[in-house]
C-alpha cells in the first residue's frame, strides 16, 4: 500500500492548490481525480465563461467602432470559433497546472476517491482498485449544477451551464431560469451573441444579493441590450416541444424559446464517497467543518463547495491552503471576513465586505462614498461611463466597511479596496494615497474621499 501524508481528493481550484502547498511544505503528497484537473472553475465555470465574455466584448466593440473613428466592413460572429478559442485557453492552462503539480513531485492518481477510514482512500478507474494511506485527507469534491426534476433538464434543450458552454450555434431565442450571478453573467454573453434573452426570477429583482443601485445599472443595461427580465415570477413546468421549450409561469404566462437554461442551485458532491459510514457530520449535503477546515473525523478536512460556505475558486484555493497547514500542525485558521467577487456582466460588478443594504439592514451606522464612472476621464476615453464606485465606512474609526463597484474592470479595481480591508487603513489613507492619472483607480480614491464630501470631481455633500 502507498503511504502519503496528504491525500487530496479532488483536483479543482481548492484542491490541486492545496496539494500544491503540501508538496511546497515537504509533505509527500498525492492528488486524486475523476475527471479534468482543473475541475469546475477551469474547465466548466469561471475561465470558459471569461474566455467567453472577452469574445462578446470584441464583438460588443467591434459593433461601436465607428464612435472611436474606425471604419469595420460587415461584422459577423462565431459561436463555433469562440467555443474553440475557449477550449483552446482551458486546455492551455490544465497543461500548465499539471506541469506545476509535476515540478512540485505531486503525485496525480486518476479514479473516483472513497474514503475506506480516516487514515486510507480507496480510489477505483476503469474496473481497478487501490487503496493508498494518508496521515491527512483533504476532501475537495466541489459540486455541480442541481438536476431540478420539475424543470426536465434534457441537456439538449433545457440545459445547464455545462452544455451552454459548449454551444456551436446561437440559439434565436434564450429564456434563463435564474437572476443571480450565473444567469445574468449568461444572458450578457448571448445577448450580446445575438439571441432574444429573457430571465425569469422568482425574487423581486435579479441580482438581488447586491445593492440596489448595482443591479439598477444592470437592469438599465439589459433593457438596452433588449433582454426582457421578469422578476416575481415562479416558473411551473418546462417542457422539451418539437425541438423548443414550453416554458410555463405560475400565473398562466407560457413562452416557446428555442432553449431554456437553469441557472439556479448547485449541487454537493458530498454522497457516494464514503462520508456516513466514517460518521462524518454533513448538513443539507455540505460538509462540516470547523475554521480549520478540519470536519469531526481527526484527520479528515474538507474545502472548496463541497463545505457550502462561499461558492467561489478563490475561497476553495484558500481554503485548501488553511487546511494544509492545520494538517500539517501549523496554526492556520480560515477568515471570510475580506472576500471579493467578481460579477461577469456588462459592465462588470465586484464587491467586498459590507454593502450599504446590509448595514440597514443590521442596523449598523455608515458613511458612504460613492464617485461615478461619468466623472472620470479615463472612463469617458474608454466610452466606459456607465457605473459607479461605493465605499462603505465606519464613521467612529474611518475603516473601510466594504466597497461595491458597477462598471468597467470592477473586478480588477475591488483588490485596492479588499487590500485597503485587509490591512486596515482609514478612508482618509485611502484617499491620500496618490493614484496615477488619468487611471480608473482613481475612481477608488475620489469615492474615499466622497465619504467625507471632499471628491474634487464632484459636488460633495458637506459633512
């Protein structure tokens, strides 16, 4: 039998960087995946979606060249060719990670994992079996996209996010089931593709986790790109129909698209590897675990979606490292309290820490500041005016709360407020800190400086 000091099952963002990190710490170290290395986020989730998004904005700027002076011949799209360009940059960055996992000597073992004890995991491929030991185990088994009975997901016509991504032709029509992230992340790129997007939300607004003058800028966005959002709706039956879908609202409404997309719940894969027998605690199919990322089984750690906590790479990726170094002894404990995200819209969201909802919400006591994209100079060169950026502080000890960003790069500009969290700094650091111009950063700085109604580049409130 093999013997390791860490085994980690599954090879997605949490777990090839946390059997990464082992190998790094001098911990013999041996990785076990069923499928793709890379799991979700790279080879179903967040690059293809990105490699995408990029396709639909060159198409998007292609169209809206003329406004730079450009002169284009007619303008056509691909869906093929950008689906081969996306697999093109997945299969490049796979290769890359399975060189890293070889130059650090982590050994890759193909096979489904199950978890025989709290010291040894039987890994079974192609009809064979071996178990190997481990001083530690690391679970990071991920999820995927819930096969909701009720909405007779055929793969076909009703899909998931996985067969959108590989779509070769633009459906006519889309009707997406879900507002959230992954629906509106969707209908942005198809929409832009070409195809009659609608999405149907049961809450009252799509992206509703966000503040409401974010999903505003989204929403306004939408109506322009002529995608039709229903919210307050409950969709009753999908049905395949002659190569179409029935879609049926519970008030009576019925629409015929070409395809329908579920865009809501994820499943745990958290049953079939052993977890009852071995009497691990797990709730609503998520893994327990303790800010360690250690589950009630010495010895057994779980991280990454499979735990339920923050369906996100970076969180998995972190995670993983928390719990290589509790593994190996080392005081190592998890904090959420600094997340960013990112929202793949157009334009682009991202967010850190407390919105301005929230804190109504809980009733704690904040100063906002907030500078749009209109006012800035390098937005407008860009012919990026739409959005804004929003800071939230306390106004006892100046600290930064949380930001939350609507428009162009959002998602790169969110590190300098995550790191302004992180390291504790006051708005006033923040806004005294110099930024180079004309940058979209400085977006940043004069939304810290609005906290305390000084933007030059904007008619502050007098505080």
């Amino acid at each position: 039998m093999r013997e390791y000091d860490i085994v980690v099952v599954g090879a997605g963002p949490g777990g090839y960087v946390a059997a990464i990190r082992a190998a790094q710490l001098g911990a013999k170290t041996a990785l076990v995946e069923r499928d793709r290395i890379g799991g979700t986020c790279l080879n179903w989730g967040c690059i293809p979606t990105k490699a995408l998004y990029y396709s639909a904005k060159a198409l998007e700027g292609a169209k809206h060249a003329s406004d730079f002076g450009v002169t284009a011949g007619e303008i056509s799209f691909d869906l093929a060719k950008a689906v081969e360009r996306k697999d093109g940059v997945v299969k490049k960055l796979v290769g890359g990670i399975e060189q890293l996992l070889k130059g650090n000597k982590v050994e890759v073992i193909k096979g489904n994992g199950y978890l025989e004890s709290a010291g040894k995991v039987r890994v079974a491929n192609d009809g064979s079996t071996e178990t190997i030991a481990a001083r530690s185990i690391i679970l990071a088994t991920g999820s995927e996209p819930a096969m909701i009975p009720a909405f007779n997901i055929d793969r076909k016509n009703v899909l998931t996010s996985t067969e959108m991504l590989d779509l070769k032709k633009v459906p006519e029509s889309l009707l997406i089931i879900g507002g959230g992230v992954m629906g509106c992340e969707f209908a942005t790129l198809f929409s832009a593709f070409g195809s009659r997007v609608m999405i149907v939300e049961l809450l009252p607004s799509i992206l509703a986790t966000e503040d409401k003058m974010v999903s505003r800028v989204i929403g306004k966005r939408f109506k322009e790109a002529g995608v039709n959002v229903l919210t307050d709706v409950q969709v009753e039956a999908v049905t395949p129909e002659d190569g179409c879908v029935k879609t049926r609202l519970k008030d009576g409404r019925e629409f015929m698209t070409e395809k329908v997309m579920v865009a809501i719940g994820r499943s745990f894969n958290s049953s079939g590897i052993g977890l009852d027998a071995l009497g691990v605690n797990i709730e609503k199919g998520r893994i327990a675990v303790d800010e360690r990322m250690e589950t009630n089984v010495k010895g057994v750690y779980a991280i990454g979606d499979v735990t339920g906590k923050m369906l996100l790479a970076h969180v998995a990726s972190t995670q993983g490292i928390v719990a290589v170094n509790a593994a190996l002894g080392k005081d190592a404990r998890m904090d959420y309290s600094v997340i960013p995200a990112g929202i793949f819209t157009d334009p682009e969201i991202a967010s850190v820490g407390l919105r301005e909802k929230d804190a109504a919400e809980k009733g704690i006591e904040v100063r906002v500041g907030r500078f749009p994209y209109a006012a800035s100079g390098k937005a407008l060169g860009m012919g990026e005016t739409e959005g804004f950026v929003q800071i939230v502080a306390d106004p006892g000890t100046d600290k930064v709360l949380g930001c939350s960003i609507v428009g162009a790069h959002a998602t790169d500009l969110i590190g300098e407020a995550a790191l302004a969290m992180k390291a504790g700094v006051t708005v006033k650091d923040l806004a005294g800190t110099i930024h180079a111009h004309p940058t979209l950063p400085e977006l940043v700085m004069e939304a810290a400086e609005d906290v305390h109604g000084i933007a030059i580049h904007k008619m502050g409130r007098k505080r």
